[in-house]
C-alpha cells in the first residue's frame, strides 16, 4: 500500500471511529486528535556511515533516532500519520556515490518530497566548541512561506518548556533549500553542552522534546493552517 493510499485509509479509519460514537464524545475526540489527517515525515539526522557529532561513545545519529521515535508516539496520540526517514542505524548512500553525504540527503529528499506529507520535521542535535552554548532552536529555508510560520509556532514551546534561549534561524543547509512542503529543522539540544547531553539521553526529556515539538505543530495548524 502507498503513502497516499495509507493516508485515506487512516483518514477515513479515524472519521469512522468518530461517527460510532455520540455526538457529545464526537466532539470530545475531535479535541484529542487536533492533528487528525495530517500526514507528517521525520527524518531523524544522520544514520549508518555517518554519526554526526559525537561525544566520547556517545552519537548523535542515535539520540536523533530515540528523540524522533519519541515524537512520532506523540503526533500519533494526537492523530498524525507519522512517517520516518529510518527507524534503524543506517544511511542512504550509495557505493557509486561521487559524494556520500549528498547522495544519503538527496534520497531523503526524494522520500519526503514524493510522499506527498503534509509536513516533514528533521530532527537533529547542535555542537560548538564553547560547552557554554545550550538550548533547542528551530532552522528554516524560505523556500516555502509556511516554514518561517511553522518554525515560530514549534519555536514559542521550546521556549516555554524547555526554558530555550535561542531563536529561529534561517539555512540554506542543502536538504532545506530543496523540499518544497512545509517543513523545518530542530536542533534538539547542544551535545557539546554537559547539562543538555547528559538530559538528551534521558528517555523522559526525549519524551518531553516530543511533547513540546507537537504543541507548536499543532498550535500552527490551528493559528495559521487550516488545510
């Protein structure tokens, strides 16, 4: 079964469960699943060949995996369709690839951009050589005039609960500067940084980072996407 046809499947499988149930509960599901029919992608940074930035034993590309697991639990609580680049250690290069890192970014793209989401979030970690750096932070391309709306709503909750420093930013990052659905970059959190790496392997703040990146999901669908 394809995405597209998934999709309806799941959409139409949600609004029967509505309908089952009386009006007065009807009404009370439809505030539990604010994200019902939205189709999001993730794509948790890194993977296989490439860890990202490490820290003794300690990778990114698997702190990226364990955080997006974490969120697809959430958006899926809410009524998302939740799609993810990969949900094991591994990469999209090729051997005949003349560049690695581009050829594993160009499949992704591919994936995101033929599924026909409504959304996709890459989730990744941030790393500077002063440990003093901390704080989550939203990245977006204005290739699309959504992701500056999207980046800001996502932006307020790190802010809120996770007492984020930090402020949106524009990149031009290749990956996104060449997917044109809505979409946005999170840095999850400084690994360079010993209080937020030590937190970032926590199971229980990767479920929080997941609880506040769907409050701004779904706070921008209501604010600024009705579609």
């Amino acid at each position: 079964m394809n995405l597209l046809k998934y999709k309806i499947w799941m959409f139409l499988f949600f609004i029967t469960i509505l309908l089952l149930v009386n009006k007065a509960d009807s009404h009370y599901a439809v505030l539990q699943l604010p994200l019902l029919g939205k189709t999001i992608y993730l794509d948790p940074g890194h993977g296989g060949r490439d860890p990202g930035t490490i820290y003794n034993n300690i990778k990114e590309k698997d702190l990226n995996l364990e955080i997006s697991l974490q969120l697809q639990q959430e958006l899926e609580k809410k009524g998302a369709i939740v799609f993810l680049t990969r949900d094991v250690d591994r990469d999209y290069s090729h051997k005949e690839d003349k560049s690695k890192k581009r050829g594993d970014l160009s499949r992704r793209i591919d994936m995101i951009e033929k599924a026909n989401s409504d959304m996709y979030l890459s989730i990744h970690l941030n790393w500077y050589k002063n440990s003093y750096y901390s704080g989550a932070e939203v990245l977006y391309n204005d290739i699309n005039d959504k992701n500056k709306i999207l980046a800001d709503n996502i932006m307020t909750y790190l802010k809120k609960d996770l007492k984020s420093t930090r402020h949106i930013t524009p990149t031009n990052l290749y990956m996104y500067q060449n997917i044109k659905i809505p979409g946005v970059l999170i840095e999850c959190g400084f690994l360079s940084n010993d209080s937020e790496r030590n937190k970032l392997q926590q199971k229980s703040y990767q479920k929080k980072i997941g609880k506040v990146i769907t409050k701004g999901i779904i706070a921008y669908y209501q604010q600024h996407d009705t579609t």
